[in-house]
C-alpha cells in the first residue's frame, strides 16, 4: 500500500487544504503584553479618578479635596479597596458620588475580565474571551438589578445601588449607612453577591455550565468552592468564639459577616478593639479569595499551588513553574507590607505599631477595613495609596506571569 496515492475521502479532489482560521474570541494574546495593558488601564482610571475628585464640582466650595486625599480617593475606588476616610463619601456633591460608582463598575469589570481571563487560560475551564466578558458584565448588572432590593426608608436608590455594586466588587465604598448584621438584606442580597464576586467569572461560568449539563465539576470549580467554604467556616467558628459573649444568635451573625467583609469586601462594620480578634482578621485579609475573582490578598488558590507543588517536591517530582511563580508572588506581598508598614511608621510616629501593619495588611489585600476613618495626610496617605495599587496589580500580572510559563491548562492559578 503506497500511502502517497491513497486519498482523502473528506476531500474534494483537486483542491488542496487550506489552514482553519482561528475562531473569533481566540486566545490570540500576548501573556507578557497583557500585563502591560493591565497596568496602563489601572494608570488610566487612577488619572480619570484624581482628575474628577479635584474637579471643584466634586466637593462643596471651599472644601476642595487636596492632591493627597484626591489621589488617595481615586485609588481607593479603582482597586476596590473601599477605605472609609475622614472625609465621608455621604459628604462629596452628587458629581464625586456618580465619579466613584463609574471608578468602582469599571475597576469590578478590569479585575474579573482580566482575571477571569486568565484563570480560563490556566485552569483549562473551557470558557472563551466572549463568554468572560459577557459573564463580567452581566455580574455587573445583576448587582445593579438588585440594588433596588436594599431601598429603605434611610436609604435612597443611588445609595442601594452603590451597595450592591460595592459588595460584588469587593469594594467597602458605600453611601448612606450600612444595614445591620442581623438585617435579611446583608444575607440574602449582600453576602451572596459578594460570594459571586469572590468566585470569579470563570468558576461562575464553568459552574452554571457543569449544571445545566448534568456534568461533573471540574477540578478547579470543585477546589475553589472547597477552599472558598473552607476559609469561610474557620472564620466564623473563630470570630463566633471571640463573640460568645454577646450571644451565640448575635455572635454567629456578626461571625458570617465578619468572615466574608475581611475576605476583601471591607463594609464599615466595627472592628473591635480585641487584639486577638484583630490579628485573626488580618490573617483572613491576607489569605484572602480565589484568584482572578474581586478579592484581593494572596489568595487561598496561591496557597493550594505551594501546598501541592511541596508535595512534588517530597515525592522527588519537578513541582512546576507555576510554584515558583506562587513563592514569588507571596514573597512579593510580604515585601509590600513589609515596606508598607515601614513606610507609616515613618510618616505616623505617634500611631501604635500593631494597627499601622493592620492598616498595611489591609491596604496590600485591597479589604478596607480600619478601626476608625483614615485620617492620615500627606506622606502617609501616598504610602498608602502605592500600597493599594500594588496590591491590585502585582496579583494579576503574577496570575498573567503564571500563564506565560505555565506549561499545560491544567494548572492552579495564583496570585
């Protein structure tokens, strides 16, 4: 048989094959150059940002944000870290308040585009750049669909709308008051989309495809709904015991809010002035979400990838290039609060070391959270706005750095 005369039955004759154009949405990008665009974009809002919070339409007359607090406000939105600051959002005129809703959509849609990209790419999940945009906007639109849901008496639509778009992007900006602990309106509207928000659009994606197909889960879904409910029950067994005092009704309630708002969501509620509560909370700020969602931190994905490749390791395996990326990215956020903190403690003297580093942890994980409205000026406000940013784009370019190394699709994603 002579394998050059044989014929191609799925061929016309005389015509010869041409090669498949890629199909539309492809995955056709440059990991590398994608880090760059991401870092542009985040400038670009920063700039938009600090311009419109200096506008003198932004503030009462008279009242002008300076170039610290402006500057400060701006990143503070863009990366969804959401501190509360002694000036209050409730006091900025309508066109500062509309300025940090539009900064807080377009930064929710940066992060879960981006990220959701690229755990995609890495995780192997199926979905396509199409389908991840979609899922980013139409996350988005549920959020504003159900604002209308926290109308109150004390609170207007604006107000509610702001709430639930803040809580899918992780962001603790709001306006007006915050509903209570024990209130249906933080469990059934804003929990869950914050839940949806830490998830990601990949997993969300994936997930509702799994279902409706009757399939089973992939192994990405399955450990990120694992380690996402995981990191969600030790925190509310560990907050819940700090509160016992209080009443076990009381305590769980405070507990399950406390536990998904210091994963990076941030909402004004009380801190405390326990110490042991406040170091266990800068742990769950640090831990953090899953990767490529709205949460900020290291993520509890970073840390499976070392857990694993360790074991490679043990087993005498080659752990991948996708661990080493992982050490980096950690020791990266452990260099950030560590400049950071060394940075406030220079610029704030009088402040106690223990809450200036919860104030840093807090900044690199993009939470918010802080015992009282920061109030800082000047050196210390830059400090940590630099924090800030940092740590909104050092995890996504160590996530688009994972990509470019990694060696299959079937990968933990980090940073």
């Amino acid at each position: 048989m002579k394998a050059s005369n044989a014929k191609d039955p799925a061929r016309p004759p005389g015509k010869a094959t041409t090669p498949t154009a890629p199909p539309p949405w492809a995955w056709t990008y440059d990991p590398r150059e994608v880090m760059w665009r991401i870092a542009g974009a985040y400038l670009l809002l920063v700039v938009v940002g600090f311009i419109a919070f200096r506008h003198p339409a932004t503030m009462v007359r008279g009242n002008a944000l300076q170039v610290d607090r402006a500057l400060f406000a701006s990143i503070n939105a863009v990366t969804l870290s959401g501190f509360q600051q002694a000036v209050a959002l409730d006091e900025y005129r309508w066109p500062g308040q509309i300025a940090a809703l539009l900064l807080t959509i377009a930064g929710t849609l940066l992060v879960l585009i981006a990220g959701g990209l690229a755990v995609a790419r890495l995780a192997g999940t199926g979905c396509n750049v199409r389908g991840i945009i979609l899922g980013a906007c139409a996350l988005e639109l549920l959020a504003i669909v159900l604002g209308p849901v926290m109308w109150t008496r004390g609170r207007d639509l604006f107000q509610s709308t702001f709430l639930s778009v803040s809580a899918v992007g992780h962001s603790g900006l709001h306006v007006g008051g915050l509903p209570g602990t024990l209130d249906w309106r933080t469990h059934v509207v804003l929990l869950p989309l914050s839940i949806l928000g830490g998830l990601g659009v990949a997993v969300l994606l994936t997930l509702a495809q799994r279902l409706r197909r009757r399939e089973r889960l992939d192994g990405f879904v399955r450990l990120a709904l694992a380690l996402w409910a995981a990191g969600y029950v030790i925190g509310v067994i560990a907050l819940a015991l700090l509160n016992s005092d209080n009443g076990w009704t009381s305590a769980a309630a405070d507990a399950s809010v406390q536990s998904i708002n210091s994963r990076s969501i941030g909402f004004g509620y009380p801190v405390g002035d326990s110490r042991v509560k406040q170091w266990i909370l800068m742990l769950l700020m640090a831990t953090g979400g899953i990767s490529g969602a709205a949460a900020g931190g290291i993520k509890l994905t970073t840390l499976a990838c070392v857990f694993t490749g360790l074991r490679r390791v043990l087993r005498g395996d080659a752990p991948g290039r996708v661990f080493a990326v992982a050490l980096a990215w950690i020791g990266a956020y452990g260099l950030l609060v560590f400049a950071g903190t060394v940075g406030l403690l220079a610029t704030e003297p009088g402040q106690p070391a223990d809450r200036l580093l919860f104030l840093v942890v807090s900044a690199a994980s993009n939470v918010g959270l802080s015992q009282n409205p920061v109030s800082t000026t000047g050196s210390g406000l830059f400090v940590l706005s630099a924090v800030m940013l940092l740590g909104r784009v050092l995890p996504l370019a160590a996530l688009w750095w994972a990509v470019a190394v990694a060696r299959d699709e079937n990968e933990i994603p980090v940073g």
